[in-house]
C-alpha cells in the first residue's frame, strides 16, 4: 500500500471528572489525512486548511510523529501528507490528538502494520508534547481505540478500552481562544483528601455506568469540584449552558478537555438536538460566535476512506 485517506474524529476528554484518564471519540467533527509513502527519506506536511499552521516538520503535530517513526525504524522512505483540518486548533475536541494520532495510524498503515494500538499511542505523544507541553494521551487513545477509553497509565502505556453507551453527545464550540498549556497552567497543583474522595467516587461511578450501560448512574456521576470550577471561569456562559441544558434533559456534562467547548451527554436524539438550539440561542445572545455539533459516540475512532 502506497497511498491512504484517513478520517480521524474529534475527541472529547476528560468527560469531567477523569482529568487526564478518560476520553471518548465523537463523530463530528473530524479531520481528513492522506498519506504518501515516498521512496525519498523526507517528510512533506502540507495543510489544506486555514488555521496557519507550520508546515515544517519538526514543528508540526503530524510532522514530529512521523519523524519519530522514521528515526526509530531508520527507515529509508519518507510521508508525504496532506492535511485537512476541521477539528479548530485550541477548541478543546482534540485538534492536535487528531493530527498525532493520524500521523501514527497512517504510518503504520503505510508500513504493514508494524506498530500495535499501544505502540502508535506512544509515537502520538510526541506530537501532543509539541502542541501542549505535555505527554497526556486521553485525546489519542479513543482516536486509535474508538469509544470510550481509559488511560490506566500513560507511562508505560496501558489503555483499558471501555464500553460504548448507546449516547448522543452535543458539543458547542465558542469563538473564545483557551490554549491547553494555560489552562493546565491555572489548575491548583494539590487538592485535599476530602475532594480527592469525592473525585475517586464520580470517577467509579461513571465507568461503572460505562460499563453497565446505566445512564442514570452516568449522568449523577458527571461531576468534578476540581478542574471545572477553575477552568469554566474562562469560558463565557459556562454555568448557563450546563444548567440549561440539564433542565432540557441532558444526563450531565462539562468542559470538552480543556475548553472551550461544552459537551453534553443524552439518550435521545430529539434531547441531544434540543440540547444543540439552546446552546446556539445562548450564544447568539452574546458577540461570540458557536458551532454546534450532535453525534453519537464513535465506537471505531480512526478510519480508512480509501
Ligand atoms: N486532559 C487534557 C487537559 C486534555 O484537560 O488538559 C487536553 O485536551
């Protein structure tokens, strides 16, 4: 195989209250990659967007992932690979974990399947390293996985794919720039017992109801008294979506990893679109501009389309 078109969703991390541990792959929106593999060594990155991303390799998210494969396979063939983004970098719905995460799943296409799930996680990390700071992989993980996914431990990787709840996810995307390494920046660096407590509690619950397909029990456990507090101050109307949307049927929801979006989580369709308007007309009341998106959980996260 010589050439290849990958769809790679967006991602919604987090989901709450499992800061850096949980994460889950939506339909809408995604970005598109195709790849080359070329019989030169070098790694061409051409976005066919226009966010202004760099083009230079080292320097971009799909770019440093396929640098590193190349450097540990010292293969003698490079990538060609387009890149056409609708993920928004910064919007909080796994915009770098998409390119990262793409670039691995394309290589190792590429290549026959050298790399497993695991090990196209930890090449992926570079790029998030790049764009963040950080080697987090809660974003990457559903892409390569699909569904829901829990990151036991990012170091050594161990993934645990989770159930997929048959949910509609709303998520809205405000024009308000938050880049991730400020909204790390801000969180408190130690919590008390009492907090961690209350945390391990939500955390339990939610992959319990996962796992049961329990809704009820997801929904009471989308809480977080340690992330959301600090990070929904940067995010306009925050508290007003989430009550809203609640009062209009939502199970829960919160920030889309680290905002600025909002998600939300429903059994229905008809909630889930409900969900969707009253995001908009918020919004609306305001100069900020949205974009709203309504899909279920994407139990297969990366694909193939040609
Ligand atoms: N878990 C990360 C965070 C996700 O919340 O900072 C960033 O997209």
């Amino acid at each position: 195989m010589k050439k290849i078109k990958l769809r790679i969703p967006a991602t919604v991390a987090n989901l709450v209250c499992g800061f850096d541990i949980l994460g889950m792959a939506v339909h809408e929106p995604y970005d598109e990659m195709e790849f080359r593999l070329s019989d030169s060594p070098e790694i061409i990155i051409k976005h066919e967007d226009h966010f202004g991303l760099p083009e230079e390799p080292s320097q971009n998210v799909a770019g440093i992932v396929l640098l590193k494969i190349r450097e540990h396979f010292k293969l003698s063939h490079g990538f060609e690979v387009i890149i056409r983004k609708h993920i928004k970098p910064g919007s909080g719905l796994g915009s770098s974990a998409a390119s990262a995460a793409g670039a691995a799943f394309g290589a190792n296409a590429l290549l026959g399947n050298i790399l497993s799930k695991n090990e196209m996680i930890h090449f992926a990390m570079f790029g998030e390293e790049l764009a963040s700071g950080v080697r987090h992989a809660d974003n990457i993980a559903p892409c390569i996985y699909g569904g829901i996914t829990l990151v036991k431990s990012p170091n050594p990787i161990d993934i645990i794919p989770l159930n997929t709840p048959d949910l509609y996810v709303t998520a809205v995307h405000p024009q308000v720039e938050v880049k991730t390494s400020d909204s790390r920046q801000i969180l408190k660096k130690s919590i008390s017992l009492k907090s961690a407590v209350e945390q391990w509690g939500n955390i339990a619950g939610l992959i319990a109801g996962i796992q049961k397909n329990d809704s009820a029990l997801i929904g009471r456990s989308l809480n977080d008294g340690i992330i959301e507090p600090v990070r929904s101050i940067l995010i306009p109307k925050f508290d007003e979506i989430k009550m809203k949307s609640i009062e209009a049927g939502a199970l829960g929801g919160g920030i889309s990893g680290s905002g600025p979006s909002i998600f939300m989580l429903a059994e229905t369709k008809e909630t889930a679109e409900k969900i969707a308007e009253l995001m908009k007309s918020t919004y609306r009341e305001t100069e900020i501009e949205s974009f709203v998106y309504v899909s279920k959980i994407n139990p297969a996260g990366i694909r193939i389309v040609e």
